[in-house]
C-alpha cells in the first residue's frame, strides 16, 4: 500500500509545484530587498546626524568666535565694524535638503531634514556678550552667512 | 540521475555565492554613501586667536613707534614705523592664509573716558590693587572742554571693600580749573590750576596720607567732562610696578580676512604712550 502510495504522483502537477517556487522565490526577495532598504534608510538618518553634529559644531564654534572677538574689541574699548563668516554648509546632505534654526530661548542649534525627528540634532552655543537672533532656515537656497550687527548686538545668520 | 542530483548542489552553492555578493556589494554602496557625505570641508577654525595677536601686536606697536618718535612729535618716524610694521603683518599673516590691512589714523588728544573718546565709558577704573602711588599726575587740562561743577570730573580711590578713601572733583569755575579735594569725612580744601597741570601727590592734596596703608582702586568718573593727559606709576599689592600714561590715543581700524569666507573689521582705540599695566 505504501509502496502503491510512493509511487503514486497522479497529485503531482509541474504547474502547482513552478507556482509554489515562484511565489516562495518572489515573497522570500520582497522580504530581503524590503530588509535591505530599511537597513539603508537607517544608515542615511546615521548619516545625517552625524553630518549635522559636525556642522552644527562647526556653527557653535563660530559663535563663540564671534562673541569672544566683540568681548576683545570691547576690551580694547573699541568696537566691531563687521564680522562676517561664510558657513560651508551643503545644499543636501546624504541626498536630502534640511533646515537649521538658532534658538536664543535654548541657546541651540536645531537641524532637521523633512521634519523627521530621527534626523533631529540640537548642538548647544554659548554667547555672553552678544544676543544670536533666533531665525530658520532652508539649506539649497543660498549660502549661509554668519555676521555680527554692532547696531543690534546681535549675531545673525541669513 | 546521480549525475543531476550533483548539478542541484552545485546551483546552490551558486546561488548562496550570489547571494553573499549582493550582501558585499550594500555593504560596500552603504559605505560609500556614507564615505561621500562626511564633511569634507569642515572648518574648525581658530580665527578668534589670531585676531586676538593682532589686537596685541598693533596696540604694541603703536606705542613703540610713539615712544620712538618723541611722543609722536616727529610724524615721520612714527608713520615710517607704522608702515613698516603694517606690511611686516601683511607678509606674515599671508602666510596662514590671512589678509591683513591696518588703516592708520592721526593722533587725537584724549577724554578722560575708558577709550580716550568723548563717547566712551564715562565711569571706570583705572586701576585695581594699588598698594602704593609714587606719580599721580594730570596735565593740559582743557579749560573750554572742562565741565561746571554740576558736571564735574572726578578721581575717586577707594578701598578694598568700596568705601571712599580721598577723592578730587576738577571742574570749571567761571574759566578757572578748581580742583575740589575730600577725604572719607572732610573736605581737604579747594585749589586751583592755571596752567592746566596737577600734581595729586603733592602734599596739600594729602592723597599719600588717605591712601597709605590701603589697598584701593583708582576710578575716574564723568570722564567726557574733561580732556587731558594723565600718568599713574606706582606698585601693586602683588609687588609688581605699574605704569599708566595717556597722552594721546589713536583710533586704529584693522582688518583681517581669510580666503574670502571669514572677514573681521574693527576700530580700536589705542592709549599711547601706554594703556595697560
């Protein structure tokens, strides 16, 4: 009986078993592409952050340059004429444009891509003699300047 | 049909192959991606410090040329030094990648303010620290810049924990310069300058006896009341002599630019023959 079962493969159809391969095959590829894609998509947020933290460093240290040269001046009781610095941000970092705001409510640097919060990354700066304006802005437009206005005492960035 | 059961193992052995070299070749894409995006042009930069030695080194030279010009009587030396010191800065700061540029400007006579100008800080102090005062002088007071004793220029020291030791007001009285002196409780007596020239450690003005044995600040206030020159020499509590003298100031603008992304201008005010201790 078992022999006659074995033996048997009036069940076995080639077009079910192409089928069954098939989909196993097409299910089994979405799944490792899908995978790899996540695994891309998380490495471009890495990417990002770590390229905002440096920039956003790079920012910090220059605000302080700035209020250190206006704390020297005002030392020497002279004043600044202007100070101004052109910030080497990119248009689009890891394929994406961003925005970067100054905030002088919490004294920090906030960078963002597509309003994403895993690609949030807030670097802290530190004035004492000079107020920073708190503004926003979009990378891709024009460049970034970073000046001191003796007017106002206030750093700004346009 | 043994022979084809081997050429199944041998289809997938390629097939994990392949699939191990589409794992590489993300990898190695990721890293790239990663590789391309890292901030190339990063820019910590520590310009502050080198405007700093620009402040110093100017402020140093202008009062080497000033000393080595009689005062800045002979305007020949003292431009020629200027000169030669700007195009000495020039040559090496271009080497760091800076261009510097100093506008030089025309000795000015001072206020008695912080900077020496009209619209400078009117109360300041001069000194901190002083243990003893061996020159306290005041000369070519102008009398038509002097203000009334209602906006009178005052020298006042004081000790350590702010109470008033000795105090002189210099004012002008009807086209006389009066000078007003007091100690912490009586009035010292009331004096007078014709020629514009006040000695503070002479004896009628007791600015020796109020101070000795104290350790005080000498402040000015109301300083845009009154331009002249001054010269303050003595010792500080910590030993060290110190020496302060305005003649006149120069307002010095300086400028310092790197690669076209980083421009710094500023004016500065500089005390000559000495501003600093």
């Amino acid at each position: 009986m078992i022999r006659q079962l074995r033996e048997d493969e009036r069940a076995v159809s080639i077009s079910v078993g192409f089928i069954l391969t098939l989909s196993i095959t097409i299910i089994t590829m979405v799944v490792v592409i899908s995978s790899f894609y996540t695994m891309m998509d998380r490495a471009e947020q890495t990417v990002m952050r770590d390229e905002f933290e440096i920039h956003g460093n790079d920012m910090a240290l220059q605000i302080s340059n700035i209020d250190t040269a206006v704390q020297i001046t005002r030392n020497s009781g002279g004043e600044i004429g202007s100070f101004y610095f052109i910030l080497p941000l990119p248009d689009e970092i890891a394929g994406q444009q961003y925005s970067v705001e100054l905030s002088n409510q919490t004294n920090e640097i906030i960078f963002e891509s597509h309003g994403k919060y895993a690609t949030r990354v807030k670097v802290p700066y530190t004035v004492h003699e000079t107020e920073v304006e708190s503004v926003r802005l979009y990378s891709g437009s024009n460049e970034f300047i970073l000046h001191y206005d003796p007017a106002s005492n206030m750093i700004k960035i346009d | 049909m043994k022979k084809m059961d081997e050429s199944g193992q041998i289809i997938l052995i390629a097939a994990f192959i392949i699939g191990i070299g589409i794992v590489v070749l993300t990898v190695m894409l990721n890293n790239i991606v990663y590789a391309s995006n890292t901030a190339s042009e990063s820019s910590i930069e520590t310009n502050v410090f080198d405007y700093s030695n620009v402040v110093q080194t100017t402020t140093e030279a202008y009062e080497k040329a000033y000393n080595g010009s009689n005062y800045g009587n002979n305007s020949v030396i003292f431009n020629a030094y200027m000169e030669n010191y700007s195009e000495k800065m020039v040559r090496s700061y271009s080497l760091s990648g800076f261009i510097f540029s100093l506008e030089n400007d025309t000795l000015q006579d001072a206020y008695f303010t912080e900077n020496g100008l009209a619209d400078g800080n009117d109360d300041w102090v001069v000194i901190e620290r002083v243990n003893s005062t061996d020159s306290f002088l005041l000369d070519k007071l102008n009398v038509s810049s002097l203000g009334n004793e209602s906006n009178k220029f005052v020298i006042e020291v004081n000790n350590h924990s702010g109470s008033k030791q000795w105090s002189a007001s210099v004012y002008n009285s009807s086209g006389t310069i009066t000078i007003s002196v007091s100690n912490q409780t009586t009035s010292i007596g009331n004096y007078t300058s014709a020629s514009g020239f006040i000695n503070i450690t002479e004896n009628q003005f007791r600015f020796l006896d109020n101070t000795a044995g104290q350790t005080y600040t000498i402040k000015f206030i109301n300083g845009s009341h009154s331009m002249g020159t001054f010269r303050i020499a003595g010792k500080l509590v910590n030993g060290n002599d110190f020496h302060i003298e305005r003649v006149h100031i120069v307002n010095s603008t300086m400028k310092l630019n790197k690669n076209g992304h980083l421009e710094i201008n500023s004016t500065i005010p500089i005390t000559l023959p000495k501003g600093h201790i």
